[in-house]
C-alpha cells in the first residue's frame, strides 16, 4: 500500500459497487449523461487499480441492471456502446494485469457481436488469479434467482437435494464468496435489485459522493468503516 494511508487491519475479500450518481455529475456540471457514463468508466479504472493496492481479491460493479432497459433509448445505446468501448479497449491491460473478468446477468438480450465479445473476455481471462472482475450487466437478482431455477429444473435436481449449497452453484456469482461489503454511491439506501441472494450479511456504506467522483481515498474511508463494523451473522459477541 502507498504509504500515505495507515495499513487496515481488515480489507473485504469481496466488494460490491453500485456505482450509481453517474447522470447527476454529468447534469452538475451541465454535460449529457452519456459523459457520466464515461467519466463513471475512468473512475472504474482508478477503483480496480486502487482495489489491487488494498489487496482486495473479487471486485464486483454493477453497470447495468434489467431494469435500466426502462431507460430512453439512446442511453441505453450509450451504455451497450461503452460495454463494447471498454472491452476492445481495455481488455489487453486487463489480462496483462492478472483481473479475471467474469460477467454476471443475461447476456441473450445484448446483440450478437456484444455477447461475443463478452464471452471471448471471460474465457481469455479464466486462468488469471489477481484479482476477479465481475462485471454486472443486464444484471437483476430476482432474474438471476429465476434463472438458476429453472436451470435446476431443466436439469431434472430433485428438490430434497435443493440447499443453499446447490442453489449457489446455479447462480452467477458460482465459486465466489458473498460479497463482505457492498458500497453505494450517489446516495441511495437501496439495493436496486442487487446481489439479493448474495448481500444478506455484507456491509452495508452508503456515500452521498457521485460515482465518477469516488476515488481511491473515498474507497479508503469505506475500508475505514468495514474495519469498525461487528460482523456477528446472528451470533452473539463472546466477552
Ligand atoms: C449509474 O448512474 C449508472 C447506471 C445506472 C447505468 P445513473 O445513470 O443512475 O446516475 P444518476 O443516478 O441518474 O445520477
Ligand atoms: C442502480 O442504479 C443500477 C446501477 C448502478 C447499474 P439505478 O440508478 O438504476 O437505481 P435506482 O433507479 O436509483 O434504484
Ligand atoms: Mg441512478
């Protein structure tokens, strides 16, 4: 770690973002949204560096949910247009640097040549073991808990078998821990449709700071938070 920060006692294993707060900054300083949107991917860029640093493992974004297809429609072009930006673009630093990419949500409603894209990432990026990049996009929990059943029922499991062992296997996020703490930027106490099998016992921090804004010392006073928290998982303290 860069020695200007006092060393954490803690870091998350696994933290989430929702990194909401991108069209606000954009409207505060009177652009377009879609310039959020691309100043929210440069501040991604930061964060995943800044995440190396702090030895988190799994870092996990949710860029698009199924619900933002509700949006006009040239943001939504914007959004699919920056995924495929940011793959052709960054995809060789990425791999260079060890990040396993993985993708979380349904891909079948991205065109043909994104889907492709996509799947080529994640399968170049396999083997890396750096850190894990999981990418949510046309990502939903409640569609991802859908899918995963009717997988399990497609694959004929009987349902005495069905525990939340098996059930995490059909998941997106499956071989993954939960997440230890879920950030949220743009000031919302909502989960959105987040990681709703996923988030029961992660942190919680909440900023009020617009997603493009959010840096590397911003991600530290989080850690700051995580590192003052009691994790009890329904237990009691022993004293
Ligand atoms: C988050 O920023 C990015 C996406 C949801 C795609 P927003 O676009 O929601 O920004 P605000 O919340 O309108 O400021
Ligand atoms: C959550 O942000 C989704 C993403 C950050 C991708 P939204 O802006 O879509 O969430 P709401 O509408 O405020 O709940
Ligand atoms: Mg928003």
């Amino acid at each position: 770690m860069a020695n200007d920060l006092p060393p954490l006692e803690h870091v998350p294993y696994h933290l989430a973002a929702i990194m909401d707060g991108n069209g606000r900054w954009a409207k505060a300083r009177g652009l377009p949204r879609q310039a959020g949107h691309r100043a929210g991917v440069e501040n991604l860029r930061r964060i995943l560096r800044a995440c190396a640093e702090f030895r988190i493992r799994i870092l996990t974004v949710y860029a698009f949910s199924t619900e933002n297809w509700g949006r006009p429609e040239q943001e939504v072009r914007g959004l699919m247009n920056i995924l495929e930006t940011v793959i052709d673009r960054e995809f060789e630093e990425l791999n260079a640097n060890g990040v396993q990419l993985r993708h979380l949500g349904n891909l079948d409603a991205l065109s043909p040549e994104l889907q492709a894209k996509v799947r080529n990432a994640v399968e170049r990026t396999r083997n890396n073991d750096r850190l894990t990049l999981n990418l949510a996009f046309n990502y939903g929990g409640r569609d991802e808990i859908l899918r995963a059943i009717r997988r399990i029922i497609l694959d004929g499991v009987p349902a005495e078998q069905i525990d939340e062992v098996l059930f995490g296997l059909y998941l997106d996020t499956a071989g993954l821990p939960d997440p230890d703490l879920i950030v949220r930027t743009g000031g919302e106490m909502r989960i959105s449709n987040f990681l709703v099998w996923q988030s029961v016992y992660a942190e919680y921090y909440a900023t009020p700071t617009f997603w493009p804004d959010f840096d590397r010392e911003e991600l530290y006073k989080a850690l700051v938070h995580f590192n003052k928290r009691e994790r009890r998982f329904g237990l009691v303290t022993q004293t």
